[in-house]
C-alpha cells in the first residue's frame, strides 16, 4: 500500500514539474512574441490617426468660394453688379476666416491649403471672368488676353505668398494682394454698372486695368498688411467713432468709395516705393 502510494506522489510530482515546464515555455514564446512586436511597432512607428479639420476657420472659407463660384455663375447672366458685390463679400469672409483661426488657436496645413485655393477662384478666376463678359469679350484676343494675365498674375501671386509665408514680413505684402486686386475689378463694374454704363463702352479701361492689377500682384511693391491690428485690446473712443463714420460714408455710395479706397490702396505701392527711389537718390 505505501508503495502503490509513493509511485501516485511520484507521478503527480513528475506531472506537475512538466506543467510547469509547458507554462514558462509559453510565457518565453508569449514574451519572445510581444518583444519582437514591439520592435516592429518601433520600426513602423506610430500608427497614423484619423485627422479631422477644424470646423469653424474652414466655414468661412466654404463662404468665401461660393460667393466667388456664385460670382461667376451672375456674371454669365448678366447680373454684374450682383457678381460684383459676391466678390467684395468674399473678401469679407476671406479677412475672417484667418483672423478666427488665430483668435481661436485652429491654424492647420489643411486650412491654409484651402484658402489658397479659394482665394484663386474667388480673388482669380471670378473677377477676371466677370470682366470678361461685362466688357473684354468684345475686344476679341485682346480681351481674353488681358483676362488671362490677372488669372496668370493671381496665381503667381498665391504661390509665392505660399513659399515665402515663413519667411516674409508680416507687416507687409510683396505685391498686392489678389482680394485688393479683386476689389480694383470688382468695384470697377460696379460703379460702372451702377452709372448705366455698357461694358463696350468702357472695354479698352478695362483692358488696360485688368492686366494692370495681375502686373501689381506679381510686382515688388510693398503693401501694408494691417496685420499688426490688435483687435482684442482696448482703444480709444475716437477710434470706435472713427469706425461708425467709416461705414456711414461706404453707405452712401458704396460702389464708388470701395472703388476710390482700394484704387488709393493700389496706388500706394508704387507711390511710396517712388517716394522712397527719389529720396535715395537725391542723398
């Protein structure tokens, strides 16, 4: 009896080493198994996350686009004026959309990329386009021609804003900007329109203006940006007066003053980059 009870212990001893033999040969393989998946993870790097878009910069971006697509969508049923003034709101969404990305931290390659390519149609093709059927399309060649420098003259513009963005004064553009060249187009038909004039009427002044704004956008002039502008801080009371007077003159004959500001605003570059010539030269 105590023999047949020593060979039992035997065998239950002998049968739980080999158990724990087959346990830490599992735990090797299991520990061996998630060492090299690890090493692969390392190697491959962190798995890429589904990234989203901030919702709210991007918003007036859209807005931005469709008033400049419904700008061109106006101009080819003959409401000018109307494609005139979508543009001029698409600046106002253009300014914004910026401007809210900074004041609520949502900067992204993605937004930046975007309003890029809104600002070619909105600020390029739009303006060109409605100057084209207003008045160049009845000078032939040489109204598509002049059309095609200011689309030309706008990308040019954007693609060198876009390389230079990291490195170029903030205070300043090189060139003037395609929503000022826009503008310059823009409130030309609509102060034209609004005066009753016929783009045949007025086709060479358009011929002759419409290159002129893509020829300044891919110029060396400097413009002021007027992105030093702190809108968060406080300011004067006059400054608020001065605000509520400025939008009480663009009331009374908005067409002409937004063309007389940004054709000022035009000016500007080669004026003071004359200014500056003469005086260098006369010291």
């Amino acid at each position: 009896m105590s023999v047949r009870y020593a060979s039992l212990v035997k065998d239950n001893f002998m049968n739980d080493q080999d158990n724990k033999v087959v346990e830490l040969k599992d735990d090797i393989q299991e520990s061996t198994a998630d060492r090299q998946q690890a090493e692969t993870d390392v190697e491959l790097g962190p798995k890429p996350r589904n990234k989203g878009i901030y919702l709210l910069p991007n918003l007036f971006t859209t807005g931005a686009l469709f008033f400049g697509f419904y700008a061109v969508v106006a101009s080819m049923n003959g409401m000018f004026a109307n494609a005139s003034i979508a543009i001029f709101i698409a600046m106002i969404l253009d300014g914004l959309d910026g401007r809210v990305a900074r004041l609520t931290n949502t900067q992204s390659d993605f937004g930046a990329e975007y309003d890029s390519l809104a600002d070619m149609v909105s600020f390029g093709v739009a303006p060109a386009l409605v100057a084209f059927s207003w008045a160049l399309q009845d000078l032939g060649k040489v109204g598509w021609v002049a059309a095609f420098i200011y689309v030309a003259g706008a990308a040019l513009r954007l693609a060198r804003f876009n390389t230079q963005i990291d490195t170029a004064d903030k205070n300043y553009f090189t060139g003037l900007a395609s929503p000022a060249a826009a503008a310059m187009v823009a409130g030309t038909v609509w102060a034209f329109s609004e005066m009753g004039a016929a783009g045949e009427d007025v086709a060479w002044v358009m011929a002759l203006l419409v290159p002129f704004a893509g020829l300044l956008m891919v110029s060396n002039f400097q413009y002021h940006s007027f992105k030093g502008l702190d809108l968060k801080g406080k300011v004067p009371f006059v400054a608020m007066l001065a605000v509520v007077m400025a939008f009480a003159v663009v009331s009374m004959d908005p067409a002409k003053v937004l063309l007389c500001i940004f054709m000022a605003y035009a000016l500007s570059g080669p004026f003071v980059s004359g200014v500056k010539y003469w005086k260098g030269r006369d010291s």
